[in-house]
C-alpha cells in the first residue's frame, strides 16, 4: 500500500479549495491563479517567462514551468478552467516536454492531466490520468505527496506514481483485449477453456484477468444457453466499486450463445 502524508492531503485540500473558490474570466487569470498556488502551497519557483525556441525565428512561452535549483522538473500547459482534456491538448504539452527533455507534464484545465514523457524511450509522452480537482480525490491526494517541492528532490516519487499508473493503464488495456476475446464469437469456447484449466493465465496479468471478469457478467440461463453482458469501462480516477458494477446488469452488448 502507497502511504502519503497527512500535510499532502492538507495541501491537496488548500489547493482543490482555492481552486474552486473564485470564477475566471479567461486562460490567463486561472494561469496567474494557479501559478501562485504552485509557489504558495507546494513551494515550488512557479515561472511564467521561460521561452522554447521553435526553428530559428520562433518562439514559444510555458503557461508555468515548475523550477527547482533553476531546474524545469514539471511543465504546467493551462487551458480554461471548464475544459475538458483533449488530445491535441496533451499532444502540445508533449511537445513541450520533449522540447526540454522534461520527464513530467500537468495539463490543467477542469482537471488535471497527468503527462509522462519517457526521456531515455523513443515513445511519445503518454496522457496517464485525468483528476478532478476535489479535496476527496485519492489520486489528487498522491499528487500532491509526489509534487511537494521541498521532498522532490529527483522526482522519484511522481517517477514511482507514474509507473504505477503506467502499470494501470496496462492492465485494462489487457482486461479490454479478453473483454473482447470473451465476447466475440468464439468467446464461449474461450471463456469455458478459462474457466476449466486457466489457461489465460499464462498470457495475461492476473489483476487484468479479475478486472475482466468483473466487466463480463456471466449467467447461466439452462444448460445450454450462456448470455455475456459487457459493461462499458475507461480508465478513471478512483474507480467505483468494482464489485458493485458486477451486481448491476449489464446495459452494453450482449451476445448470447
């Protein structure tokens, strides 16, 4: 189990409240809004004028560059405080990091979007959580303990939070691929050869054969007659309660054999 501090959670709240708080007319005012929560909650040398050189007669300037030491660790690209994360949004912001050889990304916008860009990789920068930006958000709590200025010293624990929810992200992708290969058409074979010698298990993880398992509701309807409901699922902040989706009837495709 990951433990945080207390004072991350304190600092999460602060930042949440003061958030949601007051209204913005424009980009710019939530940018200066949260350009001063960075300073005066996490600690951090919260910049506005640091510039990128775009080829050699363009420019362009970070919404807030974190600094530590002088040190961009985090790039911060804000967008208006009632938007929702797009992908042409985190692909700027991957730009941006690959521009600086900058490990981590926020965008910031209705949520906040974590962006993580594998420096010593050939990959893009991957989008890897959006959160909401409220004080009972445990992954909003874990950001906090990983982006506190004076304990970040290398980054290791937003690198640890990013790993983990690179591994997040991995599992339901794997949990998707058997939901499909249990709902297509020779899923049922598939899904009785799984269940009398687990034989799944060699390829895939094991929280992704549970997850699978929890999104495919199995009824046994006679002897000759099994209905596999799939639920619709995307990866989000604090999930609710697996086993309560599980109860309720599945609302998506259903295939029957």
């Amino acid at each position: 189990m990951i433990m945080v501090s207390g004072d991350a959670a304190n600092r999460w709240a602060e930042f949440c409240d003061n958030i949601n708080t007051f209204s913005y007319s424009n980009e710019a005012q939530y940018e200066m809004a949260l350009t001063m929560l960075f300073r005066t909650v996490f600690g951090w040398q919260a910049s506005n004028q640091e510039t990128l050189r775009l080829g050699n007669h363009n420019s362009v300037r970070l919404d807030i560059a974190l600094k530590r030491g002088g040190t961009i660790n985090i790039v911060v690209e804000v967008k208006t405080h009632d938007a929702e994360p797009r992908s042409d949004q985190i692909a700027q912001l991957g730009s941006y990091l690959k521009l600086t050889k900058v490990r981590f990304g926020l965008l910031i916008g209705k949520k906040i979007s974590i962006v993580y860009n594998d420096v010593h990789g050939v990959d893009d920068p991957m989008r890897l959580l959006d959160i909401e930006i409220a004080p009972d958000s445990k992954d909003g709590v874990r950001l906090a303990d990983a982006i506190m200025c004076d304990t970040f010293n290398h980054g290791e624990e937003l690198e640890a939070f990013c790993s983990e929810l690179t591994s997040r992200l991995n599992i339901n992708k794997q949990a998707d691929d058997l939901v499909s290969l249990l709902t297509a058409e020779n899923g049922r074979k598939l899904l009785l050869d799984a269940l009398k010698n687990s034989s799944l298990a060699g390829t895939y993880n094991v929280r992704a054969i549970e997850k699978a398992c929890q999104r495919v509701d199995v009824v046994r309807r006679d002897t000759h007659h099994i209905i596999i409901g799939q639920e619709t699922g995307i990866n989000k902040s604090e999930p609710n309660d697996e086993t309560g989706a599980v109860a309720k009837k599945a609302k998506s495709t259903r295939t029957t054999f």
